[in-house]
C-alpha cells in the first residue's frame, strides 16, 4: 500500500521541488483496479517506465519536463492512453477509467 | 541456445504446475510482491537480500549461492522457471545469474508476472514447503560476465548496448522514471553505444516479440554480428533481458552482460562519457 489519501497519494518524503510527478489512480465503474500496469511513454512513444497499480488503484512516476503518455493494461481491458504534462516541482495528477 | 530451450509460456507454467522436477521462482524489483500474491508452488528470491553480498557491491559467492539453493530447496537437475514484474527485469538478471554459476536447465516465463496478470491467472499467498537440497555450483563462467575495464575496452571496438530508455541513455534522466531521480554520478553513456531500450525487445503485455522482429530490430540498429557484444543499462537487471534476447534466443555468440552497468561507469574518475541522441565517438 502506498499511503493513498483521499484526492491523491500521499508526497509524503518526495521531494517535490526537484521532481516532475506524474501520478493518478486507475478505476473500473468508479472502483480502483489494483491489479492494472500503467506504462509511462515519451513523446516519441518509447517506453520510459512501467508500474503495477497498487491496491488502490494508485500509480506514480518521476518524469522529466515536458510531455507523456500513460498507457494503462488491465486485465479484461482494452488499453487506454492518456497524455500528460509534467514540469519540475509540480504534481500531474491523472485519473485513467478503464 | 533458442526460444525452445529457453522460454516456456504462461500456458506451459500452468499445466506444469507441481510437477516433479520443475521449480517455479519469482524474483521482482519490488520484493515485496511475492508476498501480496505469488503462482502456486513459487518460491521467492529476494535480489537484494539473496542475490547480494551485503558487504561488498558483487554477487554472492558460488558457496552462497550452493547454501542459498540448497536451503531454498533447488536440486541440480531442477528445471528452473523464473518469472517476475516488470517484464521480468530481475527474473532475466537471476536466469543470467544461474548462467553464470552454470546452472543447465534454467527457462523465463514469457510475459513474466504482468502476463500471468493480464491473463487472469490464479495468485496465491500459500507459502510452499520445499526439502532442502545439496546444490552445487560452478565456477563463475566470466565468458557471460563483463566488468569496467572490459567496458572501456570496447569503446569503438565491440558492441556496445546501452539498454536504458531514450532519456536516460542522453543524460535527462538519470534512474528509471519510476525511482526517484536522486544520485550523484554523471548522466549520459559510454561512447559508441548505441541505444537500444530494453523494451524494444517486448510486446506491451511483456512478452518476446518474434526472433524475426527481434533479428530486424538488431540489424537495424548495425550491431555488428563479428564482434562481441557488451549489453549494459544501469544496475545490470535490464541488461540481463537483453542479454537474454541476444544469447538465449537469438543465439549470439560472446555476449556479455556489464552488472556494473551505469551506477559504476558513470561513477568512475576519468572515463569518456557522451551525452546526448547519438553515440558518439571513440
């Protein structure tokens, strides 16, 4: 578990000021899929990162400047892609339906 | 080696699932995941625990490793078949580490983790018992193991595969984008590697792509199939899935996997760093 709270994960011990967060939870019907992956694409579309959902459908990347895609993977699901902004010292917060 | 002799599908690991002889073991970046849910049967090995000396930055020794398979239960003529998350990254680095202390029938679970997921396949929490063994290892086979030296060495010599993702081999990221981006070595990589992400070698489900994509994707980016190659990322876990595409299922020849990889490269005094798209020169 990662701490969730309600309208977002905890930052707690990032240091936001010097990352680019990407960060968002994954829901099915409104419900959080903990057992989704959520792929983090340049702008290029080349994978960059991938992380397991956890088991509350909460996902969280260090990205860099600039723009990206979020491709979410769930079982019985198609993919869905979401792009995203990112900028040092800012939180991108993403909700991804599946 | 070939696809064959080295990789079974979700399938296979399902209907083999108990036999005699077949030992399932899932080894994940996040080493916790085994406990919140595992295949049936699997046993855990922990990469930062099990796989490390916790004294020295290198592997254990071959009788660590002996203790750690026999109390584990591992016979010599197990069939191993590891599978892990992210598209099996650490699962990759310990079937190179079995390699490497000589191991005969080791297989990867095509797919790893995410596929067995995806497909909806059963995890279970129940703990496996297994009778202790008397494993024996080889000597370490340093015919699949490359170290700094051998690195610089094959600075526009050998081939050289930097399999870190687009930023991160430029020197705009200096960890994977899902760790935090916090350390102090230099960014960028070592002349005249020539980029080719990890991810390249696999489907989005984490699976292999065809050996005939994956022969196209090499001949494409000109690896020069009379040379050796050196594949290296940053702690060496990426590296090892593609090491893995290159020797086992292609069947490259003198194919090495650099553990040391960036974390030490970018960290040593006075070696030639490149940064940037392009390679750059000897």
């Amino acid at each position: 578990m990662c701490g969730a709270t309600a309208g977002g994960l905890s930052l707690d011990g990032v240091n936001v000021a010097k990352e680019a967060v990407v960060q968002g939870q994954v829901t099915r019907d409104g419900e959080p899929v903990g057992n989704a992956y959520v792929r983090l694409l340049d702008r290029s579309g080349e994978f960059t990162a991938e992380v397991p959902t956890s088991a509350t459908g909460h996902f969280r990347f260090f990205a860099g400047e600039g723009q990206w895609t979020l491709r979410t993977l769930a079982p019985k699901a198609e993919p869905v892609d979401k792009v995203v902004h990112a900028a040092i010292g800012s939180v991108a917060e993403v909700q991804v339906a599946i | 080696m070939s696809r064959a002799d080295s990789l079974v599908s979700t399938q296979w690991v399902e209907d083999n699932l108990g036999a005699d002889g077949v030992v399932l073991i899932e080894v994940d970046e996040d080493t916790t995941s085994y406990d919140k849910g595992h295949i049936k049967g699997a046993i855990k090995l922990d990469w930062t625990t099990d796989l490390q000396d916790q004294v020295r930055r290198d592997f254990v020794s071959k009788a660590q490793f002996e203790a750690l398979l026999s109390e584990r239960g591992v016979a010599n003529d197990d069939t191993v078949v590891l599978y892990g998350g992210n598209n099996n990254w650490f699962a990759a680095y310990a079937y190179w580490y079995f390699k490497l202390y000589g191991h005969q029938d080791v297989k990867l679970m095509d797919g790893g983790r995410k596929k067995w997921e995806l497909d909806s396949r059963e995890l279970t929490d129940e703990l496996p018992t297994r009778a202790a063994t008397s494993y024996t290892a080889q000597e370490q086979d340093r015919s699949i193991r490359a170290f700094r030296d051998d690195a610089v060495a094959a600075i526009g010599v050998q081939n050289l595969i930097d399999v870190r993702s687009p930023d991160e081999y430029a020197g705009r990221l200096l960890a994977p984008a899902h760790l935090p981006q916090e350390q102090s070595q230099r960014a960028g990589h070592v002349p005249t590697s020539l980029n080719v992400p990890w991810s390249k070698n696999c489907n989005d489900d984490g699976t292999f792509k065809s050996d005939d994509d994956l022969k196209a994707l090499y001949a494409e980016v000109g690896i020069d199939d009379s040379k050796d190659t050196i594949a290296l990322c940053r702690i060496g876990e990426r590296s090892s899935l593609t090491w893995f595409v290159l020797k086992e299922l292609l069947g490259h020849q003198n194919v090495k996997n650099y553990d040391g990889s960036w974390t030490e490269y970018g960290s040593l005094v006075g070696v030639p760093i490149a940064l940037g798209d392009e390679p750059g020169d000897a």
